[in-house]
C-alpha cells in the first residue's frame, strides 16, 4: 500500500512539473516498462511523441529495459524497443 501510495505520488507530481517531451518520454517509459499505476494511456503518449520527433538523450541508455521487458513477455515490448532504438 505504502509504495503504491508513493507511485501514485510520484505520477501527480511528475504531471505538475514542468517537464520537456523528452523527459516525459522517459518517465513514460519506465512507468510502462515497469507497470506503473497510472501509466495506463502511456503507450499513446510514448507513440505520439516518438511521432512528433521527440527522443530520449542518447547519452541515456534505455536498451538494457527494453531488452528485458522482451524477454519478460511484455506486452509493449516492441514499443519500448522502439524508444531505446532511437
């Protein structure tokens, strides 16, 4: 309950914050990647903004996550790809 309570804590906060699209990018990721409550609409935002241009900063690597949620049978596997591969 405590750590749910935090996350959600955390999604509010994040959604107040003045965050470029490439932060927001990342926090989606990870809220996906991880199933985060509250990142439920997070696969359309990650394709809209992976649509307008926006990238996660290569000097962050995403792929070690991305690879894992593969093979953990993620169902958005292939999307987080997507993001690391940009």
């Amino acid at each position: 309950m405590r750590q749910t309570r935090r996350r959600g804590n955390l999604l509010r906060g994040a959604g107040h914050a003045e965050l470029t699209p490439e932060m927001r990018l990342e926090l989606l990721f990870y809220g996906v990647a991880y199933g985060v409550a509250g990142f439920e609409d997070g696969p359309a935002e990650i394709k809209s903004l992976l649509d307008s241009g926006v990238r996660i900063p290569t000097t962050w690597d995403v792929s070690p996550e991305a690879a894992a949620a593969k093979d953990r049978g993620h169902p958005q596997a292939d999307l987080l790809g997507r993001v690391a591969r940009h």
